[in-house]
C-alpha cells in the first residue's frame, strides 16, 4: 500500500513542477531557437468590426466608446456595435447618444449571456475581421492596428493583445502581478512556437469567417473561439505591443468568484472535448501543459499534501515536505486575515496562489454538477481613460 502512496506522491509533485516552471522554462527554450516572425507594414486596412458586448456598463461606456472613436484606424473601415445584453441602466441610452457618430446599438431586451450575445453580434457585422473586446478595456491608439498587421501571416486566424490591469486598485496586487507576469511570458513563447492557448477577452482580433456560433450555455467564450481557431488549423498569435489598459478586480472576494467561474468553465470544456485535435501535436501539448494539468492543479496539490500525512513514518523528507505545506497554508490563511500581510511581496504570492487554487476547487465541483450560471454579476467597473501609472499584464480569464 506504501509503494500506492509513493508513486502518488511523486508523480503529483513532478506534475506540479513540470506545469509550474518545467513547462516555462522549455517553452522559453524552444521559443529562442524559433524564427522570429516580422510583421510588414499594411498597404491597404481591412474592414474591422469592434464588438462592445455590455450588460449594464453605464459606468464606463461613454469613456469606451469616445476610446474607440479616436483610435489610430481609418474610420471607413472600422465598425461599431454595442450589444446590450437585457441593459437595466443608462448603458442603451449611452449608445445611442453616439449614433450620430457611426455607433449601432444591438438592443436585446432579455438577459442570455455572453454568448448569445456574441453570436448575435457577429452576424450582423460587416466587417471582415471581428475586434471583440470589454467595455471597461481602453485601447491605446495603435493597439487595433498591430493586431490586425499579424493577420498578414494567412496562418494566423486570431491575435490577442496585451491587456494590463491596474493591480494597484486591488487589495492582492502584489500576488496577481507575479503570476501574471509568468502567465505573459508563456503566452509569448506559445505564440512563437505554436498558438497562444486562449485569446484574452478583453481584446482580440479574428478573422469573421472562422468565428463559430457558441453554445448559448458557454462559460468561456474567449478559450472556445481559440479551440474553434485551432481546430480550423490556423493559429492563435500574441501581439505585445498591442496594448490596452483596464482596472483590476478590486477586492479578493471578487477574484474568488472570478477564479471559480473561469474553473466550472474549464470543467465544461473537458466535457465538450474542446482540445486540440491530434493533427495539431505541439498546440495539443501546450494545451495539456498549460492548460489541462494547470486546471486540476489542485488535485495534485491535495494528493500532495495526503500522501505526505501518509508517509509520514516513511522518512523525514515526507515530515519536512508535510510540515513546510502546512506552513506554505498558514502563510495563505495570514493573508486572507491580514490585508497588510497580503500586499507584501511574499504575503501576496502565497496568498493568491493559495486563493486562487481554493477557488478552482470549487469551480471544479460546479464545473462537474452543471452549477454555474451562464449569466453572472460582474466585477465593480470604473473606466482606465490614461496609461496606469503601475501596471501588471492581465491574463486570458482561465488560467
């Protein structure tokens, strides 16, 4: 029985290790030795249509759409739609006060969703790219041109900017600036070796015909149009100095039920088989890698920690190595208990990546039971108009 409680416990941790640094640091390898792929200047712009999906976004519409009206693209070929998805605020009335300067407003009375809403919206776009973006997300002026520049490359069928949150506004900056900083560096090297594992919502480009209608119960809109990409054999590609900026998630309860959701999404994209079809092998080992073994993250980390407590008369390195994760747990829990431990540099780290995993773990349970909602109470919105003046990179919402 001891040899059961072994294996487990070595094959969690190697696991671990292998998605927590293994995976980045021979991702960051290959990615030196790949040709590096220049982008030419464009001749001619392509029709884009920007898609503002919105429930309730009074608060920073008008800032997103006087955003979107002075970025640096011809306006004869750009679009703008704002799809309100059962509004109850000022959000129809705000759109429609831009009008007179080009804004189509797609005006649906009942709450469905996200994708629904996205599905709508696409048909009635006249664009031959689709920008699709968050309503709280301020582009810098250039933004939508270096993205629309990578799809020169016929290979490529999305691209994802750089979004930045202002992580300052949050009471866990510290920690979610660290692990995203990790999270961008993976994304580049993905981008160079084979597609980005799942577009940022919050802004990305896509070629209009390879965008596929959505489940109207899909959780992850943004990870299913990338699947949708890949399985179309184009690639997904990261532009970073695509850039635009939008305010955190303010308090750690908010993050806590964002991490949720983004897990039960995950859970319902296993049980769509929703991966990277087998002709597709490096795309399908980023997937595992960061992907798949990054979502049950914390049944490794749970097998860990039991098999530790079993073994613990099997030798003192399975005493020290069931005594530092209690530790590494106090340490979560001090952070969750003191705001002022928690904005360390320490504090922070091991308090978002305790949070963040306690948070998976209940999204894996709703995941399972069908118990997330397609519909959800966003975060609180407050409009980014200027470059913050700290920043920290945002991240594809399911990490």
């Amino acid at each position: 029985m001891d040899l059961f409680w072994h294996i487990l416990f070595w094959l969690s941790l190697g696991l671990l290790v292998y998605t927590q640094l293994g995976y980045l640091a021979i991702s960051a390898i290959i990615a030196a030795f790949s040709r590096r792929r220049v982008t030419p200047s464009m001749s001619e712009w392509p029709n884009v249509t920007l898609v503002i999906p919105a429930y309730n976004e009074e608060s920073v519409l008008q800032a997103k759409l006087e955003n979107a009206l002075v970025m640096d693209y011809p306006d004869d070929c750009l679009e703008i739609i704002v799809a309100s998805d059962g509004s109850s605020d000022g959000t129809v009335e705000i759109a429609r006060s831009f009008a007179d300067r080009g804004v189509r407003l797609l005006d649906f009375n009942d709450r469905r969703g996200k994708a629904s809403l996205l599905n709508d919206a696409a048909a009635a776009a006249e664009g031959d790219l689709l920008c699709l973006c968050d309503a709280n997300v301020m582009f810098q002026a250039d933004a939508l041109k270096r993205m629309v520049s990578r799809l020169q490359d016929a290979t490529v069928g999305a691209v994802s900017g750089d979004v930045r949150l202002k992580s300052r506004d949050s009471n866990f900056g510290e920690g979610e600036a660290f692990y995203y900083r990790i999270e961008r560096a993976l994304q580049t090297s993905e981008s160079r070796i084979g597609s980005m594992m799942g577009v940022d919502g919050g802004m990305y480009v896509i070629r209009r015909e390879l965008f596929e209608p959505l489940p109207p119960d899909t959780i992850l809109d943004d990870f299913t149009t990338t699947m949708n990409v890949i399985r179309q054999r184009r690639s997904v590609a990261y532009e970073p100095d695509a850039v635009a900026h939008e305010n955190g998630t303010p308090t750690a309860r908010m993050e806590f039920k964002r991490r949720a959701r983004v897990t039960s999404g995950a859970m319902q994209i296993l049980k769509r088989r929703q991966w990277p079809p087998l002709a597709r092998p490096v795309e399908l080992w980023q997937f595992v890698s960061h992907k798949l073994l990054r979502w049950i993250e914390p049944v490794l980390l749970i097998a860990i920690l039991v098999s530790c407590a079993v073994l613990w008369n099997s030798g003192i390195f399975y005493r020290i190595a069931l005594i530092g994760q209690i530790i590494f747990y106090l340490l979560g829990l001090a952070g969750t208990l003191a705001v002022t431990f928690r904005e360390t540099r320490l504090g922070g780290i091991v308090f978002y990546f305790v949070m963040s995993h306690v948070a998976m773990t209940v999204g894996i349970v709703k995941g399972i039971f069908n118990r997330q909602p397609v519909t959800w109470t966003r975060t609180e919105r407050t409009p980014t108009t200027e470059k913050p003046e700290s920043t920290s990179p945002a991240v594809s919402q399911h990490r």
